[in-house]
C-alpha cells in the first residue's frame, strides 16, 4: 500500500507518523517526503508493506496530524484508463503496446475518438473503441455524449492522448486531477494549427512537450512531467514535428507511470512528484 499525506507542516510528523505505523505492526519499506517552506506545507508517500486495518489506521493519523490534513491510503489495485483521441496515433500507439505487454500498468478500458481514423489499431489491440462526432452538434450535446460513453465504465483517470477537442469547464470540473493532457510546449508563443511551422519560421534551438492535469485554465493546469530536446538549423519542419511526436509519446507515458504509481501529490497549481 501507499501512504499520501500533504498537511500544515509542523514538528514532529515524520515521527509521529512512523510512530503509528510501528505501534500497528506496519512496516516502512520507504518514506519520501518534502516541505514547502514557503506555504509550510508538508507532503509525503509512504510505502507500506504489512497486515493493517485501514479505517483504524486513517482514523489514528486523521488524529495525530493538522486539522484538515488530506490522507489518502492507496491499495494497490490496477488503475483504470480511458483515453480520449483524434487523429494522431503516436501516443495512443505507444500505450496500446505498453498496454499489450503489460508494462503500462495499469488497464486501458476503452478509447473515445472523435473521428474513426484510429478505431482499426485499436480493434487490432482488442481494446473497444467508441466512435463519437463532435460534427454537426453543439458543445454540451458533445460533451454530454462522451459523459454516456465514460459513465459505462470505471476510470480513474481520462488520458486527452491527442484529444484535439477543447473541454468545456463543466466537464472538467467532473474529474478534478483526473483527466491527463499531453501537448507541445511550445505555448503560449506559437499557438493555432501550426506551431512546429511557426517555431521553424522562427529558429528555435529547443522543442519539448507538457504532460499535465487539465484545469479550467486552458494548457495551464498542474505539470506532471516535462521534457526537451534541441533541434539546430538544419531541422526542417517535418523533421521537427517527427521529433516533437517522439518527445510527446514519451512524456505521456512518463507521466503515467508517476500518476499511476501515486508519486504525484497536487497542491494548488503544482505539483510534488516523488520520482
């Protein structure tokens, strides 16, 4: 199992914790934590081997720690995904096949796309793919169409893998640090349809890609994962897009690895990732 607490920072709490832990026989086998001098605030993810009675353990620890401390104690079911696509297929590709070899590790239930261009890769992959337009229909029709499909299952996390639909506050607000996006990071300089022809245009000498949980802030949501990589002036534009899928694909999968392992605790609009 795994421990998650953020709370008030004060002294004492790595010791009371293990203190808890010890006095119910539960063993630590690692215990990460940081603080946030600035807001003095506490965090920690605490892996746990052992028998234990989960109630009373949260029970003793809502006692001991601050008031209002988050305490999540996380067993150590497969997480469940749904992931959400368009057109590109490098990213859902990428975890079709980390999916199949069972390194992703977690269980993809089902693909939502907007248009039918990746329904055969997933057939390939026996993964059911549900084929829903946004053509011809008004956003919340749209949207509430998605919410039928997503409501058939039980997904801890909605993945946009190249979900080329913008969300609209209301369904974001239904999966608070549950839905996941992936996009270059090239915002909010080169924005539109043709980001990697603009930063071509304009000679950049790094490109990279952005995982993270999506707010009601277009693009600015908490950042799980990050990464770049240079390009030089011999790049052209195809060049640079190739790469970018590259980096994207593997930024994605990183940042799933960390959320579905419990190594993310969300604060405000950061993260702590205890990688």
């Amino acid at each position: 199992m795994v421990l998650l607490i953020q709370c008030i920072d004060q002294v004492g709490l790595v010791a009371a914790i293990a203190a808890i832990l010890a006095k119910d026989g539960i063993n630590i086998v690692s215990m990460r934590e940081f603080v946030d001098t600035a807001d003095n605030r506490f965090f920690a993810r605490v892996v746990l081997a052992g028998e234990m009675d989960s109630a009373s353990l949260l029970t003793q620890l809502t006692a001991r720690l601050p008031a209002n401390a988050a305490i999540n104690l996380v067993t150590s079911n497969e997480k469940k995904l749904i992931l959400l696509v368009t057109k590109e297929y490098h990213c859902l590709g990428d975890l079709l096949i980390r999916h199949h070899f069972k390194t992703l590790g977690a269980g993809i239930q089902c693909v939502i796309g907007n248009r039918n261009t990746l329904q055969d890769i997933c057939r390939r992959f026996d993964i059911p793919f549900h084929f829903q337009t946004h053509e011809a229909m008004e956003k919340p029709a749209f949207e509430s169409a998605l919410l039928h499909i997503i409501q058939q299952y039980n997904a801890d996390y909605l993945v946009l893998a190249k979900f080329m639909r913008i969300l609209s506050d209301g369904f974001v607000a239904k999966f608070p640090n549950r839905l996941i996006n992936i996009h270059h990071s090239f915002l909010p300089a080169f924005t539109g349809s043709s980001p990697y022809r603009q930063a071509f245009d304009r000679g950049v000498k790094l490109i990279g890609a952005t995982a993270h949980f999506v707010t009601n802030e277009l693009d600015e949501g908490p950042i799980i994962s990050q990464q770049i990589i240079p390009v030089t002036h011999s790049f052209t534009t195809l060049d640079m897009v190739h790469s970018g899928k590259e980096i994207e694909t593997a930024v994605l999968a990183r940042a799933l690895q960390l959320v579905i392992e419990d190594r993310v605790l969300v604060y405000k609009n950061k993260t702590i990732v205890f990688d």
